[in-house]
C-alpha cells in the first residue's frame, strides 16, 4: 500500500501501483481541489507539486509520488493564510469557472519559485495550462502583481 | 451558493438543503396574513428574490446558472442595487427548479443561454429588490409608528430621521417576512444606480483560488458509487452487445449496465477502477446510417446547398437577380466553418440517488428546469418527487444547455436503486459526445455598378441547423430556423447592420447525423467571418479604404456604426500602423448587443502574431464593466482557439478528435492583449457572454489579408501551415 504525504499529512491508499496521482488524491485521499481537464498532460488542470516541482498528476503514477512531498491547491496556504499568489489571484479577480484555476495556481507557484521575476517570455514558456474561458490576461497581470508584492 | 460537501445520510434524507444549492424550505402558518417562507437556516424570505439573517447578510436568489460569466454576480448587483443594502454582506443561492415549480415557478426562466442571464431577467429581479426594500421600510415604520415616506433605507440601514432612530434589515426582516410583497414598485433610474453598473468584484472567487469550490465532478454522497459511460461513437447508433463478463471481475467492478440503446456504463468504486474496466470492455455497435457520412461526404451536401433553387429567406430586399444581372463588377467568394466542440474544461458529469419514490440529482447545468424535465422523463417518477441540486459549472458555453448528459446519469443510477451514483464522461467521450457547433458553408456575391458602388450582396449559407437537431418545437412553421440568421435579420436583436440596395440571405438546411448545439457565439461565429471578411473583399475589390467603405452602408445604422468608429479610433485606424504590423476590422450586432473589433496582426513566414485586439460593446446597460471586460477578452480566447485549430471531423460516422493534443486550445503565450471599450448607450439590455465573440476572427482575418494579400476561406488556419506566434 503507497504512502503519500500530501500537504505534510500521510495518506496510506489503497492504489495499484500505475493509478495515477490525480485520482489517488481526488478518490482515495478525498481532496477534489485537484482536477480532471484530459488526463493526458495537456491542460495542467491536475497541477500538483512533487517536491516542490509543478507536475501533472494525471500522468503521473502513484508509485512513483510515495515518499515525495506532494502539495495540493489545498495544503497552498496551510493556515489558511493565502499566499501572494492567491492573494493576486483575488485582488486581480481571475477565475471565471475556476475549473482550471487550482492547476493554473500551481504552476504559476512553482514558476515563481524558480524565477522570482518572470518576464512576460518566461510566463509564456513555463505556464502552458489551458483555460477555456480564456482568463490569461488577468493571469498574466497577476502574476507580475504577485511577483513585485 | 456555498455547497456543503460533507453530509451524513440523515441531513440527506431529512432535507435538500445541506446538499446543493438548494434551500429547504419551511413555512410558518400565520393566523392571518401571508405565511412566512424560511430558508434553510430558519431566516426568512423578504418576497422570493431575498432572505435576511439576523446578522444583516443579505442572501440573493439566483436562478441563473454561474459558468464562469460571471452574472451570479451580476443579478445580485441588480437586486441589491433596489434592495440598497450593504454589498459587503451579499452572498447568494440557487433555488431548486423543483421548488420552483411547487411554488408556481417563483423564481421564472432558470435557462441560462444565449447571453440572456441578466438582460431577461432583469426587470423581475431588480422588482423583487426593490419590494424586498419597501417591506423592510413598512416594517420599520410599523415599528416606529410613523409614515412609510418618512423611512429611509441605505447600505442595509433603516432611518427615521426626524426622530433619530435607526435599525438595520436584520432587526426588521422578521416583522417584513409577514407583510404583503408589494405588486407595484418603481425602479431606480440607471443613472442613479451606485452597485449595479459599477466594475465590481466577483463574488464567487474566494473559493476558486484554494480548491474548495464544488464542481459537479467534485461531489461526494455517503455510498456513493463511480460511473464511467460510453455511447455509440456514431451518433444515433446503437449498442450490439457487450461482454460484461470480461471486466466484471475487474478491481473495483460493482456492475456493468446498458443505458437506453445506446450506451454502456461502467459502475465501481472509483470513476478511475470505472473508467479502467470500460475501456478495456468490448463493445459492438450498430452505427446505422451515420456510420457512411465522412467529412467528404458532408462537404458535398453542403456544397450542392450553396447553388441549391430552394433555400428559406432571412433577409431580403430590392432584385437580387437584377443586381447580378445587370452588375459591372461582380466579385464571389465560398467559405468553410468547420463543427466545433465545446470542451468545456470540465467534462459533463453528474450524480444521482435514485430510490423507488425519489430521484436527485446534483449537477452542473446552464438550465435547471431542463435538467429537471430530463430527471423527470428519465427517472418514471412525478416532478413532485424529483428535484435536481445546481452545482458551480467547470464552464458551459452551451453544452451544459443540454440536458442528455443528466438524463443518461438519471438511467445509470436507476440500475442501482438507493445508491448514489456519480457519472463522469472522460474528456475522449465529452469530445465524441459534444453537441458541435453547426457546419456550414457560405457562397458571398457582391455587385457594383461602373461607379463602384455596392449595389447587390447575395449571402448563400449552406449548413446544419441547430433547431432541427436538438430542439425542433422551435423551428419556424415553414421549418426554417430563425437562429442561423444571427447578425443578419432585417431587425431585433441580431439585426443585420448594412444597407444594401438588393440584398438576400438565405439558407439552404442541410442537416447531418451529428447533434449540432449552441457553441458560444452559435451562429454569428460564422456569419461574421462570411459577411465581415467579405466586406473587406468588396472594399478591395471598389479600391476603397475597409472602414470607409462600410460607413457608407452604415448611414441608417448608427449604433453599430457607434462601435465601429470606437474601434477605429481607438486602434489608431487613420493614423499608420507600426512598421511591419497590420490591421482589420469588423462588425455585427448579436444576442441584442452591438459590438466591433480592430486587430493588429504581424506575419512572419507561416505565423501570425496578434499584438493587439480592440473590442468595443454597446449592451444598453452595462451591470458590470469589470466582467464584460473578462468576458470580452475570455471569448477572444474561444474564437480564437476555433479560428487556428479548433476543427472536428468525421470519419465513418465519429467524430475524430478524441482529446486537446488534437483539439487544441490556446495558451497564455498566444494571447493578444485585448482592450475592451464598454460603451453603454441605455435603453435597451443586450447580452455580453457572447456577442464580442464574433468580432475576432474576422477582424484577424482582416489583418492578415492586409499583411499579405492573402484571403483565407476555410478553417481552421492550421489547415493552411499557418499557426500563432
Ligand atoms: S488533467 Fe492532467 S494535464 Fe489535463
Ligand atoms: S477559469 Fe474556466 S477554464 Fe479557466
């Protein structure tokens, strides 16, 4: 039985090896902030962070996640206290649906920690979540806006 | 609005509230009067539209859908703005349509379609504020023993000046829940509202930015099982047969079902173990006659419809014939629109408890009084003991207008009475089972006379009908459909913005196998790329300037000529464009809005960049400048995925696209910056979730026929090597 510790809890599922992480947290963990948009690494719906780096848990299988730590939209802002990015995404307004929101904020965390200040090409490069409502420009903008905060 | 997620089997069974957006209901009997109606909490209802709590938080009624357009936000803004409370103790919730209709359908039309959230409801919620306000005002003066008139309301605070006494509408809302609902009110002028017409703040974000916000699929019940589900690839085929023993003892397989003819579901204890277990199913299928229709085969059709004698009329004015008869110059042209999926970004779902005397469903639907008619038709059971629980939309765009997906749920989990069932399509059967935006193609002809003036436009459109497909009832007695004249009709909402001496658009139907839908934007995608590129065409071909040329047709027109010239001189049309970059232009009016765009495109080689798109709307009253600006650049992002790759074809029958490697969308890098100009010119209320959508592409288009000379007729561009930059 894997363990995976998500959020700094341990969770012993119940999943074959191949189960990808998506759904051992959505269905045997129980946390649903993490979606499902294509199950094939296109959309980044199911961002999650694997030691701190931005992965798309759909594609990606239980096994090779135990014993990593594995930070969900949920365990973002442990305390409750949100960070900048989610402080950005309130103040700018940014989610329409909000379907593809909690993997758009993942990855934007994880690219934040890696380049502090993105440039407008780096945002293009690394942030490649598709948003069918089309929120990019206030993502955009809030990322700067996270950035300089 | 809040869905509480965790529940226990006795808050289930004693009462909806806990469960949905629903509210239970209870009633206190009054010896005289009218009876107090409670919400869940036990705080009572000021008229339908409001319900107070002691603590001053106001909670809005919405029987809308919220899909990401953001009129949630927007119909509470029009309530509270009449009920003049305090918008920071504004939250919402959704009545359910089965106490809708117990209650004669208190809450009116829950359809939400068509851009038509806010400027069909308006009136009727902005009444129900401003009654909720005169009762509270009764109540206080009642109090107080002094006259009506002399109360005052504001920010949630009753004031009798001349005595100096203030209450809130928490202290009053008990003494108001017993009074009449007022049947006569007056509305504020729109030029006084301080809430609504402001650029406010959504209020459904808090929970969309730290995973708590409940979509369809995220909904747990105790015992609840998973159901994966596959229908006939071919539309309208059948299912042969099946081999269930095969993956019945599959890990986690509860049991395998067929669902109506045409179908067969997957239920276990995980969607995953479910999903797993059906794709490893064999599954023989009848395609039936749709099984022989290829793209090829479908162009055909379409093409012979382009020349076709008979075709119904949408617009038509002067001799057509004459015109092309008697033209010095005639210039044509023939365009393609491809079928197009929604792929919403949450694929459909829904859960279901069906029971011998009860069927429920929770789900997200852009109208929950059809998915209450398909719960009904679908469960056997009497409305009375039906209802259906809306939960936030991973998007619609149309396809959550559709009820199909709810209906095959219902027949899912009738199979297993008393446990819940939770379906799920896989993004591969959302895209096979999509409701496409209609094919068509579109033959243009324009005539001028030896001084180079416009004299004949004759637009032939060859294609699908949406009503045909998916709602008949709606077609015109003569069974043409009204809807594929959008932006093109003599007048109304979807009026056609030019003046031409003979004019006639028609439509030769030509319908397929494939269930066609509303796409965002529905017909004027395509209309507006045929007619706004054409434009550009005959401009080319009289020498004259793009946005010359269409002023002179636009005389009789003023508001669509109003948004045109904002785009124009916001883009800088008189003035040169940076070196190496180019501009188009476009125009329609749809979904009762005026709206235009002016892009600014660079070509390198096979790539097209957009630095620019500037979209102006007139909507007669703007309730929220801030959402229509999101909508606005939100909609450019469809259209434009559409534009570049969005295209579905069909191969013996499916379709072939199965997921977003080949049904791509666009990314953060390709997005243009927008600029939204939001210009409200009052007296009338137009839509906004849709109608900028139609000004993109072609004004893209536009642009790149400008930067290279090049007119591209059929879509999407990637069938022509050519991509975003
Ligand atoms: S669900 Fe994982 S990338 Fe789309
Ligand atoms: S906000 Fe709806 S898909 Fe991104």
């Amino acid at each position: 039985m894997p363990r995976l510790n998500i959020n700094g809890k341990n969770y012993d599922v119940d999943a074959e090896p191949e189960i990808p992480l998506l759904w051992a947290i959505r269905e045997l963990v129980g946390l649903t902030g993490t979606k499902y948009g294509c199950g094939i690494a296109q959309c980044g719906a199911c961002t999650v962070h694997v030691n701190g780096v931005a992965t798309r848990s759909c594609s990606f299988p239980v096994s090779a996640a135990a014993g990593k730590n594995i930070t969900t939209i949920e365990g973002l802002a442990p305390n409750g206290t949100l960070t900048k990015v989610q402080k950005a995404w309130l103040e700018h307004d940014v989610p329409q649906c909000g379907f593809c929101q909690s993997g758009m904020i993942m990855a934007v965390s994880a690219l934040l920690k890696t380049k502090p200040k993105p440039t407008d090409a780096d945002i293009d490069a690394a942030i490649t979540n598709i948003c069918r409502c089309g929120t990019f420009q206030q993502v955009r903008a809030a990322i700067h806006a996270a950035a300089n905060a | 609005m809040n869905y509480v997620p965790k529940i226990n089997r006795r808050s289930f069974v004693a009462g909806t509230a806990a469960v949905g957006g629903g509210l239970a209901l209870g009633l206190d009997f009054l010896p005289s009067g009218p009876k107090v109606v409670r919400a869940a909490d036990g705080s009572p209802e000021i008229g339908v539209w409001v319900v107070i709590r002691p603590d001053d938080v106001v909670v809005v009624r919405v029987a809308r859908s919220e899909m990401g357009q953001g009129s949630l936000t927007g119909l509470a803004q029009l309530v509270a703005e009449e009920l003049e409370c305090d918008w920071s103790k504004v939250t919402t919730e959704y009545p359910t349509p089965g106490q809708s209709l117990a209650r004669k359908r208190a809450w009116g039309d829950f359809s939400t379609g068509g851009s038509r959230g806010i400027r069909e409801s308006h009136q009727y919620v902005r009444e129900g504020g401003a009654a909720a306000r005169m009762m509270l005002i009764q109540a206080a003066a009642d109090m107080w023993k002094v006259p009506a008139a002399e109360v005052t309301a504001a920010k949630s605070v009753l004031t009798h000046a001349k005595s100096s006494r203030k209450t809130t509408y928490g202290k009053v809302a008990e003494a108001a829940a017993k009074l009449e609902v007022p049947k006569n009110v007056a509305l504020k002028d729109p030029k006084d509202w301080k809430i609504a017409g402001k650029p406010l703040k959504r209020l459904d974000t808090a929970e969309k930015v730290n995973g708590k916000m409940i979509y369809g699929m995220d909904v747990k019940l105790p015992g609840m099982l998973n159901a994966a589900v596959k229908a006939s690839p071919v539309h309208g085929g059948k299912v042969k047969s099946f081999d269930a023993a095969k993956v019945a003892n599959m890990k986690g397989v509860v049991k395998v079902v067929q669902v109506a003819d045409n179908a067969v579901a997957v239920i276990a204890d995980t969607w995953w173990h479910a999903k797993s277990a059906l794709d490893d199913l064999k599954i023989e299928w009848d395609p039936g006659e749709g099984g022989k229709v290829s793209s090829a085969t479908i162009a055909d059709i379409l093409k012979e419809g382009l020349t076709a004698e008979k075709a119904f009329i949408g617009n038509q004015n002067g001799d057509i014939k004459a015109a092309i008869a008697g033209a010095a110059k005639k210039v044509e042209a023939v365009y393609a629109y491809p079928y197009q999926n929604h792929a919403c970004m949450e694929p459909m779902n829904a859960t279901v408890l069906w029971t011998p005397d009860k069927c429920e469903v929770w789900t997200g639907t852009q109208n929950g009084e059809a998915a209450f008619a398909a719960t009904i038709a679908a469960s056997g059971l009497p409305a009375n003991k039906c209802d259906v629980h809306k939960i936030m939309l991973g998007g619609g765009f149309g396809r959550r207008g559709r009820a199909d997906y709810v209906a095959q749920a219902v027949l899912i989990a009738k199979q297993m009475p008393g446990t819940p069932i939770k379906m799920i399509w896989s993004r591969e059967e959302d895209m096979a089972q999509g409701s496409f935006h209609p094919i068509t193609q579109c033959k243009m002809v324009g005539t001028f006379d030896d001084k180079n003036n416009l004299t004949g436009l004759h637009m032939r459109i060859s294609g699908q009908s949406i009503l045909a497909g998916i709602a008949p009832q709606r077609l015109n007695p003569d069974g043409s459909d009204g809807a594929t004249f959008q932006g093109l009709n003599p007048n109304g909402e979807t009026a056609f913005g030019y003046t031409v001496p003979n004019l006639l658009i028609d439509h030769a139907m030509r319908n397929t196998h494939v269930t066609p839908g509303f796409w965002r934007g529905v017909n004027v995608n395509h209309n507006a790329i045929y007619l706004e590129t054409f434009m550009d065409e005959l401009a080319a071909a009289a020498g004259q300037d793009p946005l010359e040329f269409r002023r002179k047709l636009m005389a009789n027109h003023p508001k669509h000529l109003g948004v045109l010239n904002a785009v124009a001189d916001r883009i800088g049309w008189k003035k040169p464009a940076p070196k190496g970059v180019y501009r188009g232009l476009s125009q329609m009016m749809a979904f009762g809005s005026y709206v235009a765009g002016a892009a600014e495109v660079s070509v390198t080689g096979n790539k097209i960049k957009i630095h620019r798109i500037v979209a102006a709307t007139d909507p007669g009253h703007a309730v929220n400048p801030a959402q229509i600006e999101r909508q606005v650049a939100g909609s450019f992002v469809y259209g434009l995925s559409a534009l570049f790759y969005g295209e579905c074809t069909v191969k013996n029958g499916a379709i072939e696209q199965t997921n977003f490697h080949d049904y791509n969308s666009l990314r953060i890098a390709e997005m243009p910056k927008v600029e939204a100009i939001v210009m409200p010119s009052g007296g009338f209320w137009g839509g906004v979730g849709e109608p900028t959508i139609l000004v993109a592409a072609p004004a893209v288009l536009n642009a790149y026929a400008a930067a290279t000379g090049k007119r591209v007729r059929s879509f999407p561009l990637k069938n022509h090597n050519l991509a975003m930059a």
